[in-house]
C-alpha cells in the first residue's frame, strides 16, 4: 500500500489537476488530466474512503467473466460519471 505521503501527493494532483516539478531551485507547473493505474492486494490492507471515491473502475481478478452486453454496459455507465 501507498505511504501516507505519497497517497497525499498523489490525491493533490489528482484533485487540483496540476503537478509541480521541483528541482535545484526551479519549480515548473504543468496542467494535467492524470490517469492513475495500479494494482493492490486487499489482504494487505484497505483502502482509504477518499482512495476509493477517486477509483473510476475497479478490476477484480477473481470476478465472474462478463458477456459482450455486460462489458459494453460497464463502459457505458463509466462513461456516462466522465467530464467531457
């Protein structure tokens, strides 16, 4: 599981939908849409309630196969909680 800090930085930039890069006395803003990809292991612990309301689709590896009609509906309501 993500650091506490880490989680932090990452829900910044995620939320305020800019990153600000840092180094040797420069500091440079960049506007950005983020799409963040990962994997955890929910043996390890849960995730965080602010984590999870940020997560767009959820994966299961374990889930039940889902017929064509079933995986364009998931798209669908998906795109449907999507800006733009």
């Amino acid at each position: 599981l993500l650091d506490e800090e880490t989680a932090n930085i990452l829900l910044g930039i995620v939320t305020e939908g800019k990153v600000i890069v840092e180094r040797e006395g420069i500091s440079i803003t960049y506007p950005c849409r983020p799409v963040i990809i990962a994997t955890f292991n929910p043996d390890e612990g849960e995730l965080r309630d602010h984590l999870l309301d940020r997560i767009a689709v959820a994966l299961s590896a374990d889930a039940e196969k889902l017929d064509i009609t079933d995986r364009v509906g998931a798209v669908d309501a998906v795109l449907g909680f999507s800006p733009g």
